[in-house]
C-alpha cells in the first residue's frame, strides 16, 4: 500500500507538533512554512525565558481557557503539562518550575529545543520546506507561492496550522480568513488578547514616566486580583500584570466603551495602617513628603496618583488612603492586535469534529491559534497549541485508516 501524503500548513508548536506524531505514526509528511525559518513566533517568546507550560494543579490550568475549555479538555488531558516536560525532556531540555509555577527549560531559551526538535523531525522523515506561503484552494487542491514559483498539491490530508492574527511580521497574518469563509467556514472576528491598553496620558507624564515600570502592586478586576508589576508606556501600560486581565477588560470595552484596571499602589499595607501613618504627617509638609512619608510612595507611583486624580494633594488622609488602595486607570481600547502576545478569535468550534476536522471539508483538519480559543501567559498558550496540534495529528490518523 502506498503510504499517505500528509501536508502541513504552518510550521508553528502546532504544526511540528502534528507533524511528529504523523510521521512516527508512518505517514509521509510535509510541512509548508510561509517565513524563511521555522518557529519565528515560538523563538520570539523564548526570548526572555520560554514559558513553556505551567505547573499548577491541571484542572485548574484546563480551564483557563474560557468557553472553550471543555472542548479542548479532551487535548489537554491527551497531553498535560508533565506530558510537555517529559517532551522537552527527551530533546534534551530539562525544564525546572519558577516560584510562580511557571516552567521554564534550564537554559531559558528556546533555540536549543527547536534545534532539537527539528532534528528529530528530519531523522523521521518529515519533510520541512520554508519560503512556501499558502495563498488559498484551487482545483480540489492547495496553492502556493514559493521562490520558484506557484505550486498546487493534492495530499491525502491537510492540517492548517497557521496561526491568529497577533504579530503578524512573524507570519501569523489571517490572510486564510477570506478563504475559509468563501467555502462556508465560520470565523470569529480575531481580536487582541494578552495585550496592553491605550490610556490618555498627558503630554508631561508620557515624557517623564514612559518606560517606567510600577513594582510591587497588586491589580485587580473581573479576572481576579493579581500582584507584580507593570509598565507605563507613551501610549498606556502593558506587561503581564495588565496582560492578565485583557480578556475581561477587552470585553468591557465592548460593551461598555470603556474600562478600568483598579490598581493597588501598596498591596503590603492594610487601609487602616495606611490612614494612621498618613494622618500622623505634618500638614504644613509638601505632599511629596508626606506621601513618602506616610505611604512610601515617591517616583512613578506619587506621579499616577497626581495624574489620574489632580486634586489629590488636597485629600484629607482617609480619602487618600482609599485613592492609594484602589486606583482605577481608565482604559481607552486595546493596543492593536499586530502588538498583541496571542489573539481571540478564529474557525468557529461547531465547525470543527472531535477530531479537529472541518465538518464541510472533509479531509482537513486545523489546530492552534486558528481555532476561536485564548489564553492567558504563562505557559498555557504554548502547550495548548502542543495539544490541539496532536489532537489533530490523530484525527488526521483516524480519518486516513477508515477512509
């Protein structure tokens, strides 16, 4: 028997991962990537220490992912986070759990991974072709641009692995959007998540405080309350602290047009003990000092409370103190989604079997960001696409020995 030609649309975690279990599983595979490299998005996230997964109990960490965690629950459990750790493990990444439950492999990088990774690919017989952009259907078959030229293939089956619509200059661009749609797809409109936000800075506090980072605060929302930090930018805040909450903030912008992140300047101190040592100040001293003084606040701190709320130096000291525990920073709308870590948005799931195939197009199958899923950081994002890129690798398994 001639053994089945498999095509790999998107060389991301999604579609790596799909094209290892599908060529160990005797299938010969190709897979098509639109950059010059590999893993462009994946090597960018590494770059300051790749979240690979996180460590926390595993119900907990399968639902982190909104509506859609029950449906990809099956994916989840097929490869849980000790399942990417053991993974990673056998490319000769040891990995070692953060004090926040992240995990990160020893070397804090990504490249030595993917190295490995695409080492085993190649030993497997897995084909890997770059510079191959996917520009749509044609002929019951799939069209390229390559640098030789325009190429058509006609493969057994299809998994589309190409991405959202966040950092598209890495390739994740939803050009494949229109495509899906004219064959009858539903696909959610892609919008930014894990994103900053614009806020309406004035002119002086952008010049002296963008780029500043806003240490030992807690912030809080529908999302819940979280402590860390975050940074000022020209344009607003963004960090992981502010990226926790964009889901929810997001969609009170879309409702309401508007939202807030309530802010707590001194987590470590309590509202009672913070009116007593603010009430305890000379009244005849500059607030600077008193605030220093009687709250510790000084620098960017001392600047966000004199620029969201003008009057404050006018605040007897338990208003203060509310004002210092609870600081709403009004938000404008999300950065825009070129920016963004990862999107929301994507193929619908009512479109997709349980084994990832499009209903309406038999024989191809999609997996990772494409699907109408988001995540928060810290490692769920990456093993979630781990895991619906083998989920649709053993679709593509099943669907191939029972056509």
């Amino acid at each position: 028997m001639m053994t089945r030609q498999v095509a790999i649309i998107g060389g991301g975690p999604a579609g790596l991962m799909a094209a290892e279990h599908l060529s160990a599983a005797g299938f010969s595979v190709t897979v098509y990537e639109a950059m010059p490299t590999f893993g462009r998005k994946f090597l960018l996230a590494g770059k300051s220490g790749l979240n690979i997964t996180h460590a926390e109990d595993f119900d907990r960490f399968a639902g982190r992912f909104g509506s859609p965690s029950s449906r990809m629950q099956p994916a989840l459990d097929a490869f849980t986070p000790s399942d990417v750790r053991a993974w990673a493990q056998e490319l000769g990444t040891e990995t070692f759990v953060g004090t926040s439950g992240r995990v990160f492999p020893v070397a804090m990088k990504a490249s030595p991974l993917l190295r490995g990774w695409l080492a085993r690919l190649g030993n497997q017989g897995v084909v890997l072709k770059t510079r191959h952009r996917w520009t749509g259907f044609e002929g019951g078959g799939y069209r390229f641009e390559t640098v030789d030229g325009d190429l058509l293939i006609r493969p057994d089956a299809v998994i589309l692995a190409v991405g959202g619509a966040s950092w598209p200059r890495l390739g994740s661009d939803a050009a494949w959007v229109p495509w899906l749609k004219a064959e009858g797809i539903a696909v959610t409109e892609f919008q930014a998540a894990n994103c900053g936000f614009d806020v309406a800075w004035s002119d002086v506090f952008v010049e002296r405080f963008a780029g500043a980072p806003l240490k030992s605060v807690s912030t809080r929302s529908d999302a819940g309350t979280y402590q860390g930090e975050f940074v000022i930018s020209k344009h607003g805040i963004e960090g992981s602290l502010v990226y926790a909450h964009s889901a929810v903030l997001r969609e009170l912008i879309n409702r309401d047009g508007k939202a807030a992140l309530d802010v707590d300047l001194v987590p470590g101190r309590s509202f009672d003990r913070l009116v007593r040592d603010l009430s305890r100040q000379d009244a005849k001293a500059s607030f600077s000092n008193r605030l220093r003084k009687g709250a510790g606040l000084d620098g960017v701190k001392a600047a966000l409370l004199r620029e969201l709320i003008p009057d404050v130096n006018r605040m007897p000291p338990e208003d203060l103190a509310r004002a210092i525990k609870s600081l709403p920073i009004p938000l404008l709308r999300p950065r825009p989604i070129a920016e963004a870590i990862s999107s929301s948005g994507g193929i619908a799931w009512d479109e997709l079997d349980s084994g990832y195939m499009l209903k309406r197009l038999p024989g191809l199958f999609a997996a990772g960001e494409m699907l109408d899923w988001e995540a928060p950081t810290g490692g769920y994002l990456l093993t979630a696409c781990f895991a619906t890129g083998l989920a649709a690798a053993r679709g593509v398994e099943d669907y191939l020995k029972t056509e």
